[in-house]
C-alpha cells in the first residue's frame, strides 16, 4: 500500500508541475515542448547541446523535436552553430534572447510551484528524491543526465584544471556544474 501511495503521490506532483508548465506555456507563447528545450539548453554542457542529446534527455525523437528547435531557431531564441571540429554536428546555442526567456520561465515556475516548500519544508526530500531519480534510471537504462563534476569521468588536474576521461576535453568552470548526456 505503501508504494501505491507514494506512485500516486509522484504521479499528482508531475501532473500538477506540468499544469504549471502549461500555465508558464501560455503566459510566454511558447510551446511546453520550446521551454522545456531552452531549459534543458541553459542547463547542459557543449558536449550535450545537440538535437539528438536533447531528444535523449526528453524522451522524444530528433525529428518531433526538429519542429520546435526550428521555430525557436527563427524567433532568435536559438542559434545553430556547426561544430568546428565534427563539422557533422550542429550546436544548438541560446541567444541572449533564450537566456532572458530562461531566467523568466524559472521564476515563474519558482514562483508558482516551489513556494509550496516555505510550507511544507524540505528536509531530506531532495536527497530522497535524487536517489528515487537515480534508481528509475538506473533500472529503466535512462541516461543520468548528471553534472560534470559528480561523473565517474570527471579529472580534476588542479583546483582550476579540468578535464572529461571519456572525451579528454577540457571542462572549464561553467562546464563541471552542467549537465552531460554522458554523465556515469
């Protein structure tokens, strides 16, 4: 009984923050889908800000994604950059104009639904809720998704020196708290 209640309480929190995405979805007139893809590019490192990363990260395939990417491409959210090195692979890059859209969809989604936590608090919740996250992905092979610096290929040289095991590139600061599709 124990697990039915808690599956159900999950289930409501999830649809009630989609509720807010929606609420956030018509007070900025983008779509779900383009918030969630501006949110998840301010979020990720440059190893993962590709069309194929962000349908991993979403569930979705490239190609219901390209939609969107396209049209928050045109509205100047986005740019497509091809990458010098693999000139195959095309960067999706936030604009200033997605990063301002980013900042006021996180205080709106701040606002609406994590002001519940002043009331309810908090403690040990997130440390509960990222193992529970962890172990889903774990059991149904999901990619982590995780922060550079929490990865099994994470080399710190020095205390400013860092560098990815699998890709031996080098992570610079704003790179080791971002998220990575290749994160282990």
């Amino acid at each position: 009984m124990i697990e039915t209640n808690l599956y159900e309480y999950l289930e409501r929190i999830s649809n009630l923050i989609q509720s807010e995405k929606h609420y956030v979805s018509s007070t900025t007139n983008l779509t779900p889908v383009q918030i969630l893809t501006l949110n998840y590019l301010s979020r990720c490192n440059r190893f993962s800000d590709t069309s194929s990363a962000l349908a991993l990260f979403l569930d979705e395939s490239v190609n219901k994604l390209n939609q969107s990417i396209d049209s928050l491409a045109e509205s100047d959210f986005l740019k497509k950059v091809i990458d010098q090195d693999n000139p195959e692979d095309v960067r999706l890059v936030l604009t200033v104009k997605g990063q301002q859209a980013v900042s006021e969809i996180v205080i709106l989604l701040r606002d609406s639904t994590f002001s519940v936590f002043d009331k309810v608090g908090t403690d040990g919740t997130e440390d509960y809720l990222a193992d529970l996250l962890i172990q889903l992905q774990v059991t149904n092979k999901n990619k982590s998704f995780g922060q550079c610096q929490t990865c099994a290929h994470f080399i710190k040289e020095s205390d400013h020196s860092f560098k990815c095991g699998l890709t031996q590139g080098v992570l610079n600061g704003d790179d080791i708290v971002k998220i990575c599709q290749e994160h282990a």
